[in-house]
C-alpha cells in the first residue's frame, strides 16, 4: 500500500504544475516507408510481388519543474511505433534523494539500469542477456543522497506480469575508474554483478564478473576487455 501511495503522490505532484510554469521538451520524428520487392522466390512458393507502404511516429514529451524549495518533479513519456518501447517515468528529486517511478515501459530503473552490460572496453558494444535481471516495468526506484562525492546508492523494486523482484546497487567513481556492485532478486533467481572500468590517457579498461543463481543452477560469466583510442583509430580486445 506504501508503494502505491507514494506513486500517487508523485504523480499528483507532477499533475499539479501548470503549463506555464513548467520546462517543456518535445521532439520526435514521422516517416513514410515505402517498400519495393518484386523478386519472386519460386523455391518458397512466392511468385508475387512483396511491395508495400506505412508510415511511423516517434515522439517524446517531457515536463520538469524545480520548485522555490528546491524540489524538482520531471514526467516523461515517449512513444515509439516501430520498436513497441513506449515508457513513461516520474521522478522526484530533492535534498532527500530522487524517486523514480515507471509507469510503463522498458525503463530499467536504477538497479538493472547500472549494469554496464559488456561494455566495458568503451568499443560501444553493448546488449548481453548475462547482466542484473528483473522485471523492467512498473517500477520504483530510490536513489540516496550523495554522501560522498562520488558515491551512488539505489534500491529498486518492480512487479510486472506476475514477476517481483527486489534489488539495490552501489558504485563508486573514483575519477579514474569506476567500481560497481548490483544485485536483484526475482521469485526465483538472483542474479549479481561487481565490476571495475575506468580510463586513463586513451586507455580505456573493464572486468565484471556476473553470477546467476536459479534453485540448484548456478552460472558465472566473467568479461573482461581493454582499448585504446589514438585519433580516429581505436584498437580493443
């Protein structure tokens, strides 16, 4: 109940700017697509024409306000046609920290969102299922305030499709590098990663060693990578 009344506040909070004295963002993109295969393939029982026409609307919205205390509420909502990630989120920030709730969406939060899946060498590889799992939608999220400069606590819960999950992570960022460690619970698995990246002079570095434990099963994974970057040329492993 505690959780439901806490998004309602946020919410309503939100609600309660006007226009006028809210910062407002909007962007987006439409297309028409048009698409010509005339190339019959007899061996797949295709002997027609493939050709066809749609169009597609991508939009963001988003809405902040800092109150006189210092209180600032955003709401975001995007719509995304050809991919299917419409999100919405609210945040609430202040001196005691930042809420994030979200509505809907692919939104990972704070928790799941800290994992750096794989990308640990800065070749901008990303996308492996081996990372902090857990439920994306309809949740919230509790990001402390800095004690120390550098320091990033969160905790995060979330239920989606009869799916709970519970977790909390923490990072420090001691300029050169990075250190992380995250972990979520869902009904059934948990899944941890503690990593380190950072760099210095070109170099770029990372290790993350990720476990995923379900009942009896238990799987590790470690990754691990190193590049540098001289102009436009960049070499990793």
């Amino acid at each position: 109940m505690r959780k439901i009344l806490l998004a309602s506040t946020a919410l309503v909070a939100l609600t309660s700017v006007s226009a006028m004295a809210a910062d407002v963002t909007i962007s987006g993109s439409a297309s028409l697509i048009y698409k010509n295969d005339d190339q019959a393939e007899p061996s797949n029982g295709d002997s027609g024409s493939a050709s066809s026409m749609g169009s597609e609307t991508d939009v963001n919205i988003k809405f902040s306000n800092t109150t006189d205390s210092g209180i600032t509420t955003t709401l975001n909502a995007g719509f995304d046609e050809s991919n299917n990630t419409d999100d919405t989120t609210a945040t609430v920030a202040g001196d005691f920290g930042e809420l994030k709730i979200v509505i809907d969406g692919n939104d990972d939060n704070y928790v799941v969102g800290s994992d750096e899946v794989a990308d640990k060498a800065g070749e901008g590889t990303a996308g492996t299922s081996f990372g902090l799992g857990g439920a994306t939608g309809e949740s919230i999220g509790y990001k402390l305030p800095s004690i120390v400069d550098g320091l990033t606590i969160a905790v995060q819960h979330s239920n989606e499709d009869d799916s709970e999950s519970f977790g909390y992570m923490a990072s420090f960022n001691a300029g050169v590098a990075t250190v992380g460690y995250g972990k979520m619970s869902t009904n059934t698995t948990d899944y941890t990663s503690v990593g380190i990246s950072g760099s210095v002079s070109g170099i770029s570095f990372g290790y993350e060693k990720n476990e995923i434990v379900n009942g009896s099963s238990e799987d590790e994974a470690t990754i691990m990578g190193v590049s540098y970057t001289m102009d436009a040329i960049t070499l990793a492993y």
